[in-house]
C-alpha cells in the first residue's frame, strides 16, 4: 500500500510541474518548419513561435484557442493564393507576423487575416503587406485588432479590398493601427459597440472610414487624412465622434466628415482642416456638432433642407471660403455662439459675444448649389458687394440661418 501512495505522489509532482500548454517553435532550417503542421499538432491553449524567416502558406485554418507569436523577422507569405490566416475559434492571438502577398478576387473576400464566427480573437502588432483584404472580422464578439500596420500597393478602387473590415460584429476594439492604400481604410457594417481609438488612415482609394447601420459606436482620437472620398458615417444612431483629425481630404466628392440619416449622435472637439467640404450632413437629425475647430476648408458646413433639429454650438470657423452652406431659405437648425472668423459685428458690453447677429450663408454659395462653374467669380469685386447687401437685407438666403450670439474671440487651445 505504501508502495501505491509514493508512486501516485510522484506522479502528482510531475503533474504540477508540468506546464499547463505546450509551445511549439517553428523555424524554417529547423525540424518543425512549417507553421501549418505546428497547427495541427498543437493543442487548446498552446503557442506557437515563429522564428525568423519567410514562410510560404496560406490558408492556415485555426480551429483551436493557440496563440502564434512571430519573432522579428517571421513572414508568411501567400504567393498571391487566397487568405493567409483563417481563425474558426475562440480565444486565437496572432501577434508580431508580417503577412504578404494575399489572393485577389472578384468573388471571394481574400484578406492576411480572416475570423469568422469567433469571440475573443487579438491581432496585435502584425505587418500586413501588398494584401486584398487586410483584418476581416465576420459575425464576431468582442476582439482586440491593436498596433497593426496595414498597407496595400494597388491604386484602384475596385481591385483593393478594405484595410480593417468588420461585418455582424458586437463590442470590437480597433486601437492605433495604420492604414493605408485600401479602399476603405475601416469598414463596419452591422456593427454595435465599437470602440475606434487613435488609428491613422491616410490615403486610402476610397473613404478613410466607412461605416454604415452600426449603432452606440465610438470613433475617438483617430487620424483621416487625404483620402479619396474622407468619412461616411451612415444609417446609424448614437455615434460619438470626438477628438478627431479630418485633414486634406480634397476632390469633387470628397469630404471631411459625411453624414448621411444619422440620429442622436455626437461630433465634438475634432478639428477640419483643408477639407473639400469639413461637414456634408445630408438626412441627419438630433446631432450634436460642438466645440470642433474648421480651418481652412472649402465649404466648413454643407447642410440639405432633409436635415433637421440639428445643434451647432462652440465651433471655430476659421477661414474657411464658406463657412455653411445649403439649398434651401429654411433652416430648421440651431447655430449659436460659434466663433466666425469672417464676423464683423461688435461687443460694446464686452461680454464676449456680438451685438450683432451673423448669417453664415453667402449668396454667392447659393448661386455656386445652382450654377457650379460660376465659382470662377469667387474673387470678383460683384459678388463681394452682393453678398454684402444680401447679409444686411436677406432675400435669397436662410433668413433664419443666424447665429444670434456669435463668440467675439476664438479659443487657441
């Protein structure tokens, strides 16, 4: 009997000192030098590492909760064939990789990284390069995509895929990637709860951010700059976009910041600079724009008549050729104590705001709505005197389009 308890005791300390996962290191000069078959081999919770050195997989199925670690240096690359990684389970890291060379299609989403139906997954810190897609998260909860960059070497439109995708997603964190060279830099649909935080998406073929019929989402910190088309926002309620950058997003479609049937939502201390149009609002209602800084745009505010119910308070409108801009004499819209740099009114009481009311509107921005090639006139010496006439006396312009209380000094901070 004495003999069974030493040996069951013997075994109990090799169990404990055991470790709980197993690690696997995939080195291509080594004896396990293929990540597909560490794949296979490896067990729930286990890791694989990826030694220095190029790979060339694709299609790599994860059906199991492991984390692959590449060290610096590790690439896998798909020669052009299909998706590189495809995660079907809970749990799955992927951190440290440089993935390149993905398929293209008209038919199928080829992306460096696909999840489908999977909760939990963290891709972190990875190198995506010359791919169609590049993080796609399909019918997922949860999730971290953190650190990533992300860039693809094709110019058109419609042979790029989009850089960080998210369809059917609940609760993602998308935090300080670099995107560039797709065709949507972010893209969500059907997405709720999504925290997007202090990524730069610059010059992609489309918009910088896309995303459409996702509520109670955050887009906080973030950086869009010359993109073809700059920011969709669409078909959505309670969005909260703050602290934003919209920069340099020129061209005859393109915009700083698009809103389009979006409700009960925020945009607040962003700043618009050298943007076609800072805000197109079109459909929207409910909004709160406030406290965000227009510089040096083309149009500051552009607002159709199907907008409504909208407030637009504490903003800076510095130097912009038009500071708002519409297309019809009503206005059911609240402008109040904006700071406007074109303002020439007065303070006699000194209390900060105007003594005289402010309308925004230019009659030539009006005539620009009907007759786009009479923007040659912007300079002429008639069109100053006409808007200058229209201003005291409004005939074709919002009569109610005012901001009663303009701010006399713009905030410097």
């Amino acid at each position: 009997m004495g003999r069974w308890v030493i040996v069951g005791a013997f075994w109990g300390w090799v169990f404990l000192l055991t470790p709980a996962h197993g690690q696997w290191l995939v080195d291509s000069d080594g004896n396990l030098n293929s990540i597909s078959e560490a794949i296979a081999l490896a067990s729930e919770g286990d890791t694989i590492e990826v030694a220095s050195g190029i790979y060339f997989e694709h299609d790599l199925v994860i059906d199991k909760s492991i984390s692959i670690i590449g060290a610096d240096g590790a690439v896998i690359d798909g020669e052009g064939k299909g998706s590189l990684i495809v995660i079907r389970a809970d749990g799955v890291t992927i951190e440290g990789l440089t993935l390149r060379n993905t398929g293209f299609s008209h038919v199928y989403d080829y992306a460096a990284i696909l999840i489908e139906e999977a909760a939990d997954p963290k891709i972190l810190n990875n190198r995506l390069e010359n791919i169609f897609f590049g993080i796609y998260l399909a019918e997922t909860r949860g999730g971290e995509i953190r650190g990533n960059s992300i860039q693809s070497g094709e110019h058109r439109e419609a042979a790029s895929g989009n850089g960080i995708h998210l369809w059917n997603a609940t609760g993602p964190a998308v935090v300080e990637n670099r995107i560039q060279g797709q065709r949507d830099g972010i893209y969500l649909e059907f997405v709720t709860n999504a925290e997007i935080r202090g990524n730069i998406s610059l010059e992609n073929n489309r918009y910088g951010l896309h995303f459409m019929f996702s509520n109670d989402c955050r887009y906080v910190a973030n950086e869009f700059r010359r993109n073809g088309a700059g920011v969709a926002v669409m078909y959505s309620s309670r969005v909260e976009m703050v602290e934003n950058r919209f920069l340099e997003n020129w061209g005859g479609s393109s915009y700083g910041l698009l809103l389009k049937d979006m409700t009960e939502s925020l945009v607040a201390h962003n700043e618009f600079s050298e943007n076609t149009t800072a805000i197109f609002s079109e459909g929207s209602s409910k909004m709160e724009v406030r406290d965000n800084r227009f510089e040096l745009n083309g149009w500051a505010i552009k607002i159709r008549s199907n907008s409504r119910n909208n407030r637009f308070t504490g903003n800076q409108f510095i130097e912009n050729t038009f500071d708002v801009g519409t297309d019809s004499r009503r206005n059911p819209n609240l402008f109040e104590q904006n700071y406007w740099s074109h303002y020439e009114g007065y303070d006699l009481n000194r209390d900060g705001i105007g003594d005289v009311p402010y309308r925004p509107v230019r009659l030539f921005s009006m005539m620009i709505e009907r007759y786009p090639s009479s923007m040659i006139l912007l300079r002429s010496l008639l069109i100053g005197i006409l808007d200058a006439a229209e201003r005291v006396f409004p005939v074709l312009t919002p009569a109610d389009l005012v901001d009663e209380m303009p701010l006399m000094e713009r905030n410097h901070d």
